[in-house]
C-alpha cells in the first residue's frame, strides 16, 4: 500500500512539472493571439486601399507565419493535455484500487474486530499471557490495533475525497482538449483563406513585375547611401580616436556599449507596437522569381502616426536626410549604432543625449503604397551588421 500511495505522489510531482510547461505554452499562444489581432488591425487599414501593393502582401506573408506558429502552439498544448489526460488517467486508476483494497481490507478488520468485541474476551487475551511482559505486549498491541482501525478509516476518505478531485480535474482537461480542438480548426479555416488571398496578391503583383523590379533598384539606392552614411561615421570617429592617440571609446563610452550587450535579447523595440515584415540578411524576394533581397536590418510595419524610439541611451550622431528615402537617425551606444530610417519628421540633432525610449521621429506614411508605415531598423557594432531580431525583446 505505502509503494503504490509513493507511486502516486510521484506521479503528482510529475502532472506538477508538466503543468508549468501548459502554463509557458498558454502564453505563448496568448502572445502570438495578440500579434495576430494586431497585424489583421494593420491588414485592414491596408485593404481599404485596393491596390495591391507589396507592402500588403509582407503583412499578409506575416500574418500567416504567425497563424502557423499559433496553430503549432495549439498542437503542443494538444500534445501536453494528452499528456496530463493519460497520467491522470492512470492516478485516477491507481487512486481507485488503493480505494478498492483499503475498503477491503478495512471490512476485514470490522469483521475481526465483531468477533472479538466481548471484553470478555480481550481479558482472557490478557490473562492468558504466559508472563507479564507478554501481558504487556498484547495490551501494546491491541491500543495499536485499535489506532490502526482509526486510520484505516481516515485513509479511506482522504482517498474517496482525492479521487473526486482528480476526477474532476481529468474531466475539465478533456473538456479544455476539446475546445482546442475546435480553436485548432478555425484557425486552420482562417489559414486557408488567408493563403487563398496570398496567392491572388502574388498573381497580381506578377503582372507588375517591371514596376517592382525599379522599386527594388530604387530601394537598393537608399540602402546604399544609408551604408555609405554609416561607414563615413564609423570611418570619422576612428579618425579622432587615432589624432587624439586614445583609445576609440571614452571609459563612460565603453560603460554604455557593456550595458548594451548586456541587453542583447531584451532591448525595447523602436517603436511602441509593430510586426516584422522584411527580416535582416538576404533572402529571395517575395514575388520576383530568383531574385534575392538584402536588408542590412529590419523593416517593422506599424500603425499610422507612429514614432520611432531610441532602443537604448545614446547620443544622436548624425540626422540626414536621403533621397527618395526620407529622413534617417544614426544614435552611438559606445561601439554600438542604431539607425531609424524611413523618417518624415525627426524630433532630435547631433549631440544629443537620449534616454530609452525617446521618441526622435515620426514615420512616414505612403499613401500611394496602401497606407504602409514602416520603420527601417539596423543594428551596427562598429562596422560589423547585426541582426536585430536577436538584440530586441521577443
């Protein structure tokens, strides 16, 4: 009896673990749920504007990344109540045999102990010791006895009582199971018209390949200029470093750049709510066969009006404006830049010290593109891109 209650309280710790893994899993999916509402926000602006525009399609691409990711996230919550339902299957069995046998052997003892009620008796148990220590033991014996019943009779609510309970708590997880279920198709439903909407945007954008072959020459431009801007930077404060025969960061200077990379996976996003629809490094255009694209950071699509933010405290570098590209925010975290492009009005100019979270302009919006406002983000250490998908918070 003691192995299999053992058994059970292992198991216990067990269902315990697993249930703080469906804990990480529901916020997960609570989390990708909220990116998803905020993206089918941003697809609706774009969709009053029936021209079919890159910019709508990226949202689109985005948006069904992220109903994949939140239809994985149902199926390994699917997975862990599977798991929880089997093992609380088996406690629940496990429960109502120890109940079983308890009962029984408690009938057992009520049967022995009618038999031997008579207190007549029990004193002839007594006298008949052939000694007083055996006397002694037997009267041990029966208060130990009597103790044992009591119990016996008290584990046998506490089961009763358990078992209830976990009956209980497995009928509420097939119930849960069942309403992901249904979570799972619908979205898959919503999936499937989303994909239908993305290829009759690819099929129209197709048609226009010529237009988005220039766009893309043009874009290509604006990146150059916005690289040559870095470099010229990195290249000028390298310059002073060596005419002034110190070190390239002042100690307050290498203080802010150990502080940054200290953050790396958890410094702010530029702007306050946004999606990732152009991701960093190169990787094949989304409608133009063989043709690759290179970003040197992100594109982050948000809501009109937005402002961009400094991800860190710095010091504004270099405010410039590019041709066909608005304005652009080069900010020195030590050896560290960030650079906020795609700017139709900047609230900051060289040498000023900003705090996390500042806000140092507004993002253009393109009416002639379906309303898209997006934010173009890079991450610089010294002259060496980084990804910033891996610097800002998930």
């Amino acid at each position: 009896m003691r192995g299999i209650l053992f058994c059970t309280m292992i198991v216990f710790w067990g269902l315990s673990l697993q249930g703080q893994s469906l804990t990480e899993l529901r916020a997960k999916k609570v989390n990708t749920s909220q990116v998803i509402k905020y993206t089918s926000s941003l697809l609706e602006t774009a969709r009053k504007n029936e021209k079919v525009t890159l910019g709508k399609l990226r949202l689109l691409n985005n948006q069904i990344n992220q109903r994949n990711s939140l239809i994985g996230n149902i199926n390994d919550e699917i997975k862990a109540l599977d798991y929880y339902i089997n093992e609380n299957t088996d406690v629940v069995d496990m429960i109502r045999n120890d109940h079983e046998a308890l009962k029984t052997e408690y009938a057992e003892m009520i049967r022995f102990a009618q038999k031997n009620k008579n207190t007549y008796d029990k004193i002839i148990y007594l006298f008949s010791s052939e000694n007083i220590n055996q006397a002694y033991r037997r009267t041990l014996y029966l208060r130990q006895y009597a103790k044992y019943r009591k119990k016996q009779a008290d584990l046998l609510v506490v089961l009763a009582d358990l078992l209830d309970k976990k009956i209980v708590q497995l009928n509420k997880l097939k119930g849960n199971k069942l309403v992901l279920i249904g979570e799972k198709e619908s979205e898959a439903n919503q999936l499937l018209s989303e994909k239908n909407e993305q290829n009759k945007y690819i099929q129209s954008l197709q048609k226009r390949q010529r237009e988005l072959r220039k766009k893309l020459r043009e874009q290509q431009k604006i990146q150059d200029k916005l690289n040559r801007e870095i470099e010229k930077l990195v290249e000028e404060q390298a310059k002073k470093a060596r005419k002034a025969g110190e070190f390239e960061l002042s100690p307050e200077q290498e203080l802010i750049a150990a502080d940054f990379e200290k953050n790396r996976g958890r410094i702010p996003w530029p702007v306050e709510r946004g999606v990732i629809t152009e991701k960093f490094g190169v990787h094949a255009h989304p409608v133009l066969k063989q043709v690759k694209v290179k970003n040197n950071g992100i594109d982050i699509t948000t809501s009109r009006n937005a402002k961009a933010r400094t991800v860190f405290n710095g010091e504004v570098s270099r405010v410039f404006a590019i041709s066909g590209g608005n304005m652009a925010v080069i900010i020195r975290h030590g050896s560290f830049l960030s650079v906020y492009s795609n700017l139709k009005e900047v609230f900051v100019k060289p040498g000023d010290q900003v705090k996390t979270k500042q806000e140092i302009g507004s993002i253009y919006n393109d009416k002639s593109e379906g309303n898209k406002t997006i934010l173009k983000f890079q991450i610089w250490k010294e002259s060496q891109k980084q990804n910033p998908e891996l610097w800002i918070s998930k």
